[in-house]
C-alpha cells in the first residue's frame, strides 16, 4: 500500500507515464470521471475551478473511470476529444483505471480509499442510487463518478467528497482554500 500518493505512477491520456511526484508541492484534487453520466455536466465547475485556482497551486486530475453502469465506455482518444470539445477541459486527463475495489484497482484508488475511507456527505447520494435500482456497496468504496479526494501539498490526502459535491461546493472550495493558504 502506498502511504503517499506521490509513490504512485499514472499513466497520461496521451500514454506517457508519469509519477504524482511530478505535482509535488500542488493540492490536489482527483476525480474519477465519466462521459456518460449524469455528473458529467461537472466538468464545466471542474474546469471553472481549475483556471480559478491553478495560479496558486491547484491541479485537478482526472482519472476516467468505466466501473459504474458502463458510463465511459469510450478509449483514452475518444475521451480526451470529448473532454476538449464539450467542456474545453485544459487540466491533466489520466488514462482509463479501475477505482472500485478489487484485484484490478489501480494502486493510486487504493492509496486514496486507504486514506480517506469515507466521503464526506455521501449518504444523501448513496439513497439516491439505491432509489435507481443501484446497490452502493461497501460505504469505503468510491460511491460512483465524479468521487473527488484533496491531497496537500505534501502528498496527503486530506478529504473526500461525495460524487454529488460539486466544484462551486462551499465545503470543497473551504477545503481548497485551506490548503492553498498553507
């Protein structure tokens, strides 16, 4: 298990690879994405977010994920032109994981889930999925797209936020601003 996400190694949507030390001493904000999802719309407050904050050492990565009801279906290519055409996203784009727990989740999920078990105010989103016909699972899984966790500038990850929270959320910008300060 990882104890810092700047052990981890990803893999850009392009196909190089890079390791999370490469954004050492930025706050993170990782999201697992989808095209296909009624979240999607997100990535226009994500985007908003990112030009807002990055002058201060915001990065927002996005890490497409294809684990929930088949909402990113797409290849790495496809996704990346989506992602510039409809919501002109300029911050770094991951190559498609697995972030729901089981032998294929990739190492960075892992790390994350391990150090933030739980979202904070996902109940509310969980009801929610269970109101669709959809089994959550496990409370410390990532509940579905658009799942968002904070990492400080030493590599710590120090929230985690519901699918449903979005970028224009006070807690999550409160959140950021906090970590940018220090």
């Amino acid at each position: 298990m990882h104890e810092n996400v700047y052990d981890v190694v990803v893999k850009r949507i392009e196909g190089s690879t890079t390791p999370l030390s490469a954004y050492r001493g930025k706050v993170l904000l990782i999201v697992n994405v989808a095209s296909k999802c009624g979240l999607t719309p997100q990535y226009t407050g994500l985007e908003k977010l990112y030009r807002d904050k990055h002058s201060r050492g915001l990065e927002i990565l996005g890490f497409p994920a294809n684990d929930f009801a088949g909402q990113e279906p797409g290849t790495e290519a496809e996704i990346a032109s989506f992602c510039s055409t409809q919501y002109d996203v300029t911050f770094p784009m991951f190559a498609k994981i697995t972030v729901k727990n089981g032998p294929n989740q990739h190492p960075l999920y892992g790390a994350l889930i391990h150090a933030q078990p739980h979202a904070a105010n996902v109940e509310g989103f969980r009801e929610k999925l269970k109101g669709y016909g959809i089994e959550p699972g496990d409370p410390t899984e990532v509940t579905w797209n658009f799942e968002k966790f904070l990492v400080d500038r030493q590599g710590a990850v120090v929230a985690r936020f519901s699918p449903d929270t979005t970028a224009d959320d006070p807690t999550l910008t409160a959140a950021i601003d906090r970590e940018l300060a220090r």
